[in-house]
C-alpha cells in the first residue's frame, strides 16, 4: 500500500435532474482492491465510468494519480472492462489485439499478442474471427485486451457476470498477478463472496451516496450480507 | 504513440474489418450507380447541354453515397461496446475521428473511382481530360465529405435515429463544398479551357477542408465523451 491512486472528491453526476452520484469523497490507495458494492441502479457504474474517463461529471474532482482521468496519461495507466467485451466481431482474435496494443503503444506487438493469446488460450484460434467464437473464448480474448498492456489502475464492471469457470479463473489469476505487481483495482460486482474474496477494501454505494468505505474486515468475509445490514437503510433484504 | 500514427492504426481497422465484410462500399457503390442510371434516361447523355450537368450529376450520387458510408463509421464501435475500450485508452478523440475520416475517405474514392467509370459510359463524357485536377478536385471534396460525415457521424452514433439523421444534418453543411466541387468538376468536364479564376473553387474545397477538419480536432473529446 502507498499513495492514493484514486482520489475523488464531492463528487456529484447528475442524469438531467436526478442526481446519480451524491457528494461521493473517496480515496482508493495505490496496490489495493477495491470492491465497488451496491444494488442495482446505486451509482456504481456510473462511478467506474467516470473513473475511466467515459463519462463527464458535474461537480467534485476525480484524479487518477493526480490526473484528470480523461488526461492521456491517465488514459494511458488505465484498464477498463465494461459490460461489452470490447472486440471486433470481424477480427480475428491476433488482429483485436493488435489493434489494441498498437492503440496502448506497446513496443513489441507482434510477441505482446502472441503471449496473451497463449495465456487464455486462444493460441489455435488466433486467426478465427471472434465472430466464430464461443461465449467462453469472447471472454478471455476480453480479459486478454484489458490486461495486455499492464495497467496500473484496473476499473473492472462486474467482471464476474457471465463468465464461465475457465474464465472465472482466469480472472482471478490475472488479478492476483496484478496486484502482486502493485496494480490498484476497482471492481463493481453483485457477487459479494468472489469480491470480498480478493478485495483488500471495500466502498458501498446506496442511492448514489457512498454509505461505507474502508478496509475489507474478516467478518465481513465469513458473513457478506453484514455490510448492507449495517450500512443501508434496506438492510440486506 | 504519435498522432498520425494513431490516425493510421484507427483507419486500417476500419478498412481491415471493410475489406472483410464489404458492407460500406457495396452499398455505396451501388446506391451510385443507381443514381447515375436512372439520371442517364431522364437526361440525354448524347445532348451538348450534359456537360453543363455533369459535375452536378457525379457529386450528388457521390455525396448520397456517402451518408451510406458514414452512417457505418461509428456505428461499427457499437456491438461490443468498443467505443468505451477505445475511449477509455490513450488514443485521442480527435485521432478517432481523424482515423475514421480516412477510412471513410478511402471508402468513398473507391466508390467515386467505379462510379466514374460508369459515368464514362452511359454519358459520354471524356473524364480524363484533366486528370490530375480531376484528382484534386475529388480528393480535397472527398476529405471534406469524409472529415464532416466522421465528426456528425461521432456526434449521432448514440441516437436510435442517427441513419435519418446524419443525413440531416450534414447535407446542408456541405453546400459550400458542393456548390464547388460541382462547379470545377464541371468545368473540367466541358469543353471549354480553365480559366484562371475558375481556380477560386478549389482554394474554397481547401479553405473548407482545412476549417472542419481543425473543428473536429478541437470538438471531438467534447462530442464523444460528453
């Protein structure tokens, strides 16, 4: 743990009259996972959108190491993963790759792709359009475009929704490796066991207002529902 | 990763996927000739007076063709939602624009260059008197078209209705283009020599290039992202 990578501030998004986001202050430290929770509709991927420079605001202030997230070099450090998997159908999986990497500037994108193709496994069908991919193998070419350019801050959608077991565990791999080499990740999901299992912190959203943050406690580990009880005005029915 | 080269990266996806899949430019190609077709029975193409129409003739099927065109560009981002992978990434809004405006201005030369050919044909007319003004002619409105129709179609990409309105709106915006292209495209198609004040149409398809191309530069963050 060190620094804040993440620093947001009185941040208010409003959707016309309605306000999204309430008045959320949230620091997020360098080399921890952040388990972005919350019930539909609470604020959440508004929240990682703006992080990932996709969605303007209209109060407060949103820094990714000290930046605009829209800055490049924020731009630059981060990876997203939304709800879409982010290919091209009519790619093939080494061409959306290096697309990618040529769009991330990496150095060498020939070796880069061939590497990341290898490690989901999609090393035989790298020259078939995603078109012909299974589910399973969109996926992993997914998680391989969010990765390959090893970036420092992960902001990641319900990243679990969907996914099958290889890809689930691919996921976590990825994830741990990350962290191991100090990336900071922010992750929304519903399901509360996987993320409270690799999540270091933890901030519940209510209605667009931040009800908790603060260190992921064992206790809330052996029992996930605790945080909506004591934190929501719902509860955790 | 420089500019130009994130232009270049952007562009030779579009066409790598267009190549593949062929849905622009077959449209567009033959929504053309169409056009120049069905102009060639309600004019005579044998008559003195075409040439006085034909500059007209070739940049409304050109311009028609293009919205076909256009109206793919960002559309393409959507399945998938990779616009959001693309604009999360380092790449500049305005190189996406810019790389889009020239896949779609490759797309459309290749349309225009075929529908040429036809227009040769069913019309009688000698096109490659002055090729090389020709050329320039088709490539600074060309670029125009495709600056214009790449930076509105950025703009329309997240409206249910953006193949009613793309057309819409760019039309109107691309009268001072036409009105020059189609003026020096007909001078350089009739048989009288060029005089040196017809020069003035091709400084106003530069002067109207370099305008919106330096608007896209400046707006495309503030379209896309908000």
């Amino acid at each position: 743990m060190g620094t804040d990578a993440i620093a947001v501030r009185q941040l208010w998004k409003y959707y016309g009259d309605y306000p999204a986001l309430r008045e959320i202050t949230l620091d997020i430290a360098q080399g921890s996972c952040c388990a972005l929770l919350g019930r539909n509709g609470a604020g959440k991927t508004t929240l990682l959108r703006i992080l990932a420079g996709l969605s303007p605001y209209q109060q407060g202030e949103v820094n990714l190491f000290g930046q605009s997230p829209r800055g490049r070099g924020a731009r630059r450090t981060a990876g997203f993963l939304g709800h879409g998997i982010g290919v091209y159908e009519d790619l093939t999986a080494t061409e959306n790759l290096a697309f990618f990497a040529r769009v991330h500037g990496l150095s060498d994108v020939s070796a880069t792709v061939a590497r990341w193709l290898k490690r989901v496994g999609l090393e035989r069908v790298a020259k078939m359009p995603v078109r012909q991919f299974s589910r399973g193998m969109r996926q992993r070419l997914a998680l391989a475009r969010a990765f390959q350019h090893a970036p420092q801050v992960l902001l990641l959608d319900e990243p679990f929704t969907s996914l099958d077991d290889k890809a689930i565990a691919m996921l976590s791999e990825l994830l741990t490796e990350a962290r191991l080499r100090g990336a900071t990740i922010v992750l929304s999901t519903h399901q509360l066991r996987e993320a409270l299992a690799i999540a270091s912190d933890v901030a519940l959203i209510e209605n667009g207002k931040l009800r908790y943050s603060g260190e992921r406690t064992p206790e809330m580990l052996s029992d996930p529902a605790l945080l909506y009880r004591l934190h929501t005005e719902l509860g955790a029915d | 990763m420089n500019s130009f080269r994130q232009i270049w990266t952007v562009a030779a996806k579009d066409l790598a996927i267009e190549v593949r899949t062929k849905e622009s430019i077959n449209a567009a190609g033959a929504f053309s000739i169409a056009i120049l077709l069905i102009f060639s029975f309600a004019f005579d193409p044998f008559s003195d007076s075409m040439h006085e129409f034909a500059g007209g003739l070739l940049w409304i099927a050109f311009a028609f063709a293009g919205a076909l065109i256009f109206n793919r560009g960002f559309a393409r981002e959507l399945p998938n939602e990779c616009l959001d992978a693309l604009l999360s990434s380092p790449l500049s809004a305005s190189s996406l624009v810019l790389g889009k405006a020239l896949a779609n201005f490759v797309m459309l030369i290749a349309v225009e260059l075929i529908s040429l050919f036809v227009f040769g044909i069913f019309y009688n007319i000698n096109w490659v008197k002055h090729p090389w003004a020709l050329a320039g002619t088709l490539a600074l409105a060309t670029w125009g078209i495709a600056v214009l129709g790449s930076v509105f179609g950025a703009m329309t990409v997240n409206l249910r209705l953006r193949e009613l309105m793309l057309p819409v709106i760019i039309y109107p915006l691309l009268i001072p283009l036409l009105i020059g292209a189609i003026e020096f495209t007909t001078i350089l198609l009739g048989v009288e020599p060029i005089a040196s004040s017809d020069w003035l149409w091709p400084k106003l398809l530069l002067l109207y290039d370099v305008v919106f191309t330096a608007v896209s530069i400046l707006l495309s963050d503030t379209i896309l992202v908000n």
